[in-house]
C-alpha cells in the first residue's frame, strides 16, 4: 500500500438510504474504526440496491482508494446485490463455501428451523476471498485481498456490522505500521466561515510543516464554527505535541471566540460554567419561543442550573410575567435593548436566581421595518452581581435559522457573562 498514508472509502449500498427516511450511520462507524487504526477515509457515498450501479461504484473507488468497504446488501434476497457485484467489478466468479454453508444451516437448526434454500445465496464468495464469521447473523462478511488493495464486504444490520468492522480494522493495522488518526475538535463563535478561514490561513502553512503535518478541516452551522484539525502518527506522543501546539495557535489567534478544545457544544459548555461556578439562570424569550431554554436543558443534569424559562411572546405577556413597564415598550418598541434588558432583569429577579437572560427580537418573514428589519435580535444578560450586557444583531435568512442564530449569541452571551468578557 506504499510509504503513504493508507486511503479508504466506503460505499453504503442500499436503496432505503436514498429516502428521506433512512439515514447511513454505518459510515461513521467505519470511519471511526479505521481512523484508530491509521486509515484515512477521503470518500463515503451511498448507492441503490442496482447491480450494474454498486459494480461502476466499486470500480471507481478502487480507482482511487487502497481500501474500499461495501456495507450492505448481503442478505438472501434479489435485491441484495453486493456481492454479485463485487464479483462483477472484480472479474472473478462467485464460489459457494462449503464450511459458510454448513454455519448458516447449523444457525438455522440451533433455532429449530430448516435454512431456507433462499439462504444459500449467503455462503457464495468472491473467489479467493476470505470469510469474516457473522455470528449475529446469516451474512458472512468477505475480505478480498487484491495485494495492494483490499475489498471488503460488510452485513448491514449495525449489530452485524460493528463486530466485523472491529475485526478487519484489526487486519488493516498490520498494513498502518501502527499508525492512527489524532484528532482535535475546536468550536468558535463570533465569526462567519470566511473571517474565520481568513484569520486561519497563516496558520496552516505552518501546521502542513509540523512533524506530523496537521490537517484542517472548517465547518460552519448555527451561528458557530467547528475547526477539525488532525494528524497521523505512530506515536501518541508526538500526535498530542503537534496538536496542542496548533490549538495553542487558534486560541492566540480567537481568544474568547474559542468556546470549546473537545468538541463539546455550546449549550455543554455554559452549563458546565453555571455548575462550576454555581449559578442559576431564568431566561424569558420571545421570536427564540423557549429554545434557548430547551438548548440548556438538553444537556443531562442542566436541573442544577436551569431555574426556569418564560416564553413571553406578545407584549402584554412581557409586562404582565416579567414586570416590564408598558411606557418602556411604548418609547423603545418591544425588540429593543431596553425591553431586552428589562426581561432580563425581570426573569432574575422573580425568580430569585443568579442571571437573568432576555431575548426579543423579530424572526419573520413579516414584522420587519427599515430600521428593525427581519433578524433583529436585542440579547440582554444581567448578572452575576452587578453585570448588565445587551447587544442587538442581524441576523440572516429565514424564521428557522434566524431562531437558531438568536439562541447560539444568547448562550454566548451568557458563556461571556461568567468569563467577565464583552
């Protein structure tokens, strides 16, 4: 497999996975197990139960990958295909195997029943392959060694699949030379993708020529950023040492912006200072219609912190639950800093906790104006002591993400609050 890295993809055969319903979680799994074992996974796709389509697909990963895995499509019926055609792909023929043979019929008999002549399908090889045994099930996997290359042949089911995959990963290790994929996973706020992608560009020239080199990968959602950055090695040691020194890097480069080094979310982390520092909040939400408060309360154990959550959508539910005076709402309108603030304020006091959140804002599609257009969001936090903070957004796009956006900058804010920053 060369001197390189050893390059895997996966191809997910099943023609359910291509409706909205199914999902391929089967991948994550994989890429999971190879990673440990210093496999690089550079392509994952999904294919329908179609022959003629599964052989093209194997084909043309073989064309770039030393590995390819193929879950899927083992079981006993016509439209399990996978087999045939990684015959087809191949240029070999299938062979039934005896000794396959004989533990489906006897996982058939230990139940009390007769195999199915269906079932026969299951014990035919790829020639030359080797049998993985499936003793949660009747599909044997297969792996096809091509020399430099190898194919192999997963069950679907996830309680077939795992215990196999753990097996070849196994196998694979003797081709890694001991390796395995480190990986750090780093979470920011504050900033659009392309700021962030701009502030990290001098840093991944110099992580390209760390011993091991240092690999990132940005990704953007919620009004956050995750950076992933990792690196192959043979030694732990040296894998941690380039790593800590690159997230050393992007911390100098975001300070607070950089909420979480584990890949822990937003709404875990503000927990764990709530806890840590033992508080407890209230928050009183209106366009957010209580997602914040189900954001924090997602996270097991957040009873210790979480004291209540108002959902005060119209204006007389801002004065008549949170004491907000009608003239303020009357002079400032009711998605305003000052009415933010009084919410916050509000909800603290009546609840008799730590910190007060107040959010109100305008997600749309209609109520917006030249002045508070649609995706103004007023977030205001009071406390701990005598801390007032309030700041008003804009945010983009339509009812949903402006919802999402409006809860990431007022668990933000709420994370800045107990750091003490702005």
């Amino acid at each position: 497999m060369g001197t390189g890295p050893v390059r895997a993809e996966i191809i997910a055969v099943g023609s359910e996975m291509l409706t909205p319903d199914r999902t391929d979680t089967n991948s994550l799994f994989v890429t999971a197990r190879l990673n440990d074992v210093g496999v690089v996974v550079q392509a994952k796709s999904v294919v329908r139960d179609d022959l003629a389509a599964v052989s093209v697909m194997l084909r043309e990963a073989l064309a770039r990958a030393d590995v390819v895995i193929l879950t899927g499509g083992l079981g006993p019926t016509d439209d399990d295909v996978t087999r045939d055609a990684a015959a087809l792909a191949l240029g070999r023929p299938l062979v039934e195997h005896g000794p396959t043979l004989q533990a489906i019929r006897a996982r058939f008999a230990s139940r009390g029943l007769t195999m199915p002549e269906i079932n026969r399908r299951q014990a035919r090889l790829v020639e030359h392959a080797l049998p993985l045994e499936n003793r949660q099930g009747t599909a044997p996997g297969q792996w096809i060694d091509l020399g430099s290359q190898v194919v192999v042949l997963l069950p679907g089911p996830p309680r077939e699949m795992q215990p196999l995959c753990e097996a070849v990963a196994a196998r694979l290790a003797e081709r890694t030379g001991g390796a395995a994929v480190f990986r750090r996973s780093l979470r920011l706020v504050g900033h659009t993708e392309s700021h962030a992608e701009e502030r990290l560009q001098p840093l991944y020239a110099r992580w390209t020529g760390t011993a091991p080199p240092v690999t990132a990968t940005i990704l953007a959602a919620r009004g956050e950023i995750e950076l992933q950055l990792s690196c192959r090695s043979t030694s732990a040691d040296d894998a941690s040492a380039v790593l800590d020194t690159a997230v050393a890097e992007v911390a100098a480069a975001f300070g607070d912006d950089l909420y979480a080094r584990d890949g822990r979310r937003l709404e875990e982390v503000v927990g764990d200072l709530l806890r840590a520092r033992a508080l407890r909040v209230a928050l009183a939400e209106s366009c957010t219609g209580g997602l914040v408060t189900s954001r924090l309360t997602d996270v097991a154990g957040s009873s210790d912190y979480v004291e209540r959550g108002v959902v005060a959508y119209s204006n007389r539910a801002k004065v008549d639950l949170l004491g907000v005076p009608e003239p303020l709402i009357a002079e400032h309108g009711a998605v305003s800093e000052a009415v933010a603030l009084a919410m916050a304020d509000g909800v603290r006091r009546l609840a008799g906790c730590d910190i007060g959140l107040g959010l109100t804002g305008i997600a749309g599609p209609g109520g917006g104006s030249e002045a508070k257009p649609v995706g103004t969001v007023a977030v205001a936090v009071c406390g701990p002591g005598p801390r007032r903070s309030v700041r008003t957004w804009r945010f983009p796009g339509g009812r949903t993400l402006v919802k999402l956006f409006a809860s990431t900058a007022a668990l933000d804010a709420l994370r800045r609050a107990m750091l003490g920053g702005g």
